[in-house]
C-alpha cells in the first residue's frame, strides 16, 4: 500500500488543491482516468465559448442591418470552427500533463480509482491511502429515459465537439443553459435547430421575464418547445425522429432532423467511485452530502465541485477548492458562502445572475425593494441600435443589501461583476454603485440605472 498525505480524485478543480497541497511540502496522489483539466478545459466552459464567439459574430453580422450596415456572410467553415477549438484544448490540457508529471510529490493515477475502505482507493493494480481526501470527480450528462435514444447516435455536450460535418438540422432536447448555448451556436452557423423543452419555460432556473425574453429573442432563429416531453426517438435512413407530448393536452407531435442533442442536466459522477464503500452519504440525486464547511460525512474527506452538486460552474468549483483546502489544515473554519455565487448563459442575448430571486426574497421574507432598467433607455443602447435586455436588481428595503441581480443584454456577463463585486463588501449594499462615477455613454450606465429605479415590489 502506498501512503500519501491528500489524495485528490479529480483533475479539473481538484488541481488548485493539488497544487497548493504540494507547494506546502505534502506528498499528494491525484486519481485522473480522463485527460488532465477536468470538464472545463476539455469538455465545457472552455471549448463550448470557443464555438459560441464565432457564432456572436455571425449573429452581430446578421443584425447589422438595423445600424445601416449591409453585410452577408459568405460561408462558415465549421472545419476551421471546431479545429480552432480542438488546438486550444489540447494545448491547454497537455500543458497541464507535462506539468504534473514534473511535479516531485505529485504522483498522477492515470486509471479509474475506486474506493475499498474509508480513506483507501484501488488503482488498477496500486492500492493507495491518504490522511485527507479530496472528492473532485465532477459530472456527465444526464440521458432520460426516452425510448429507443440508444439506437439514434445521439449527442452530448461532449461529443458534440468531436463532430467532422456540420449537421443541416438538429434537435436539442432540454432548453437549459447548455441547450440554449448550443442552440445559438448551431442555428447562428445555419443548422436548422429546433429546442423541445420539458419544463414551461427555458433556462426555467432564471426569472420568469429573462426566461420569456430569451425565448423571444431565439425564436427569431430557431423553433423552440417548451412544455414537451421527449418520449421516443427513432431513425429511418439519415433522418432521426423524436417523438414528443405535450404535457398541457397530451397531443402527440414528431420533430425529425439529421443530428439529435441531448441536454438535460448533469449527474453526479460518484457512482464510479464505489462510495458505499465508505462512509460518505449521498443525497437522493447521488451528488455527495457536505456540511457547510464542504466536508463530507466522514472526517477528513472533503468534496467540492459538480460532485455536490451544488453550483454547477468552474468558477464555483475553484472558489470551494480554496475553502475545502483551508478547512483540511485550519482548526479556524470557514462557511462557504454562495450568496455572490454568478453566473452566466452565454446565448445570445447573453444572460447573467447572482443571488436570490424576487419570489426567493419574498419566500425568505425579506422586505424588497426591486428595481429595473432597460438597455435601450440608455446612450449606449441607442448606439447599439437599441437591443432587448434589462437590468433587474433586488434589494433589501431597511438596509439596502444586494439580495440578488439579473441581467439579460449585450455583455451581460461583465456587467454583472459590477454588481457582485459590491454584495462581497463588508455592507454588501448598493451604494458604491449609486455613487461612483460610471463613464458615459457606456453600457455600465444601466446597472446604475436599475439601482435609481428602487421600488417596493
């Protein structure tokens, strides 16, 4: 049995712990079957942004019309596309290779582990222990049980990218913030796409009015579902078929295209990890239990990351790595605190969020104050030929804290910094942002405007 201070199970996040756990003398193991970076650099945040910029390009062309620009895009070399993708990705995760394996005290596992006892792993033919674990094993995708999906050749948010030809259709099941990206992507390179969504709205985990304006804005580019449920799939020749009823009168309709997506949401990767053999709980979905200091139901055995399941980004994740690590060698602990915990979709308008939404606040009985502005009520939103998109902002009435924000526009994504950078000072009010000077004419002008449209909700 070979003996090492932290073992790590995963490549992705894990490495921050890995890294830092080396820096500081310990001999670390890190259990890693797949290629080195985890989700985010080889299948997500990384190469999925690298397809969907070109595709805000194409779209930005599209729309020019409305700024007097008379433009036509030639073609798209979806080769070129997704070649351009692949060279950053191996670059990246092979670069992260060569570093660990020149690592001293940092010894790569390079096959699936599995837990024999507590604080134990079998590795192919290595047995392994730690005084302190770290679960980091991430996430896959979540296939429903839609008869006959097996015998279609179906995609996922993973092999999607290892596509040779562009499909001319596609159809995305589940409108969630990975459907809703590829479906910007794929219909902005001109496949036909179409979206069936299960629940009543898209991206149905943000606020009501982002969801029904981002369908909107995407119908105007492609067919989109809600409130269908995918229950066959099928194919005859090239074309696949998926069957589909409406959960609101129960008809029947058929969709056919060339490719078929899969995007339902993600599961817990623990089931490989064989957990039963230890004393760390899993909850009904299978993500793993931690307490509010990310330790597990085991002493010493700390998880982090999409295996709780918990908020499902590489920014989360890196955030909780430094939290799980303090933890492991501090008796002083810290809470991990998601209240400033953002996100964003990257579809087009783009979205972004942080914090509680209005019926959230109210459930929480917080007395609210909420306030709104839209993009094309300022300078720089005339300039971009007034876009579709607001700022939502919720407050606390007696005290002013930022409960939560919401954004649907150009560059959401960056304008919601402002915003969270303010709800992690020590008042976490909206102040600072209603003070400070904000250029102009620039698109920052409508958060500030939000905050001076305060009103009891």
């Amino acid at each position: 049995m070979e003996q090492f201070d932290v073992l790590v199970i995963g490549s992705g996040s894990g490495m921050l712990v890995a890294s830092v756990a080396v820096e500081q003398g310990f001999k670390v193991a890190l259990v890693e079957h797949g290629k080195m970076g985890g989700t985010c650099i080889n299948v997500g945040c990384v190469p999925s942004k690298m397809l969907i910029y070109p595709a805000d390009i194409l779209t930005t062309v599209k729309d020019a019309d409305k700024l007097g620009i008379h433009a036509t895009v030639d073609s798209v070399d979806f080769n070129n596309i997704m070649t351009r993708m692949h060279t950053l990705v191996s670059h990246d995760s092979g670069h992260q290779a060569a570093a660990v394996e020149a690592t001293p005290d940092l010894t790569w596992f390079k096959e699936t582990g599995e837990f024999i006892s507590d604080y134990t792993m079998q590795v192919g033919t290595r047995t392994i222990t730690a005084k302190v674990v770290f679960i980091v094993s991430g996430a896959r995708t979540a296939v429903p049980p839609i008869k006959g999906i097996e015998n279609v050749g179906y995609l996922t948010s993973d092999t999607v990218l290892e596509l040779q030809t562009q499909p001319k259709s596609i159809i995305i099941v589940g409108g969630g913030y990975i459907g809703m990206e590829y479906g910007h992507f794929f219909s902005a390179i001109g496949t036909k796409t179409t979206i069936i969504q299960r629940p009543y709205r898209v991206v149905p985990d943000e606020e009501p009015e982002i969801s029904d304006l981002l369908k909107t804005e995407m119908e105007k580019r492609m067919e989109i579902y809600t409130g269908y449920e995918a229950l066959e799939a099928r194919q005859e020749g090239p074309v696949k078929t998926i069957v589909a009823r409406n959960r609101q009168d129960g008809t029947i309709r058929e969709f056919s295209a060339e490719a078929i997506m899969v995007a339902t949401g993600r599961v817990s990767n623990t089931g490989i990890l064989k957990l039963e053999k230890t004393g760390v709980k899993l909850d009904e979905r299978g993500f793993i239990k931690v307490d509010d200091y990310l330790e597990t139901s085991m002493k010493n055995i700390f998880a982090f990351g999409d295996a709780i399941g918990k908020q499902m980004f590489k920014h989360v994740a890196n955030y909780e790595a430094g939290v799980a690590w303090h933890n492991s060698i501090h008796d002083h602990k810290v809470k991990a605190d998601f209240s400033a915990a953002p996100h964003a979709v990257f579809t087009h308008p783009q979205i972004a969020s942080v914090g509680l939404k209005e019926e959230e606040a109210k459930q929480q009985k917080y007395k609210v104050l909420v306030g709104r502005a839209l993009y094309k009520d300022t300078a720089m939103g005339a300039a971009l030929g007034f876009p579709e998109g607001f700022v939502k902002v919720i407050v606390e009435s007696e005290t002013g804290k930022i409960l939560g924000a919401h954004i649907i526009g150009p560059e959401a994504s960056i304008l919601i910094q402002e915003i969270v950078n303010a709800m992690v000072t020590e008042k976490g009010g909206f102040a600072p942002i209603a003070q400070g000077m904000h250029i102009h004419p620039a698109l920052n002008e409508v958060v500030q405007n939000a905050f001076g449209d305060l009103q009891p909700a």
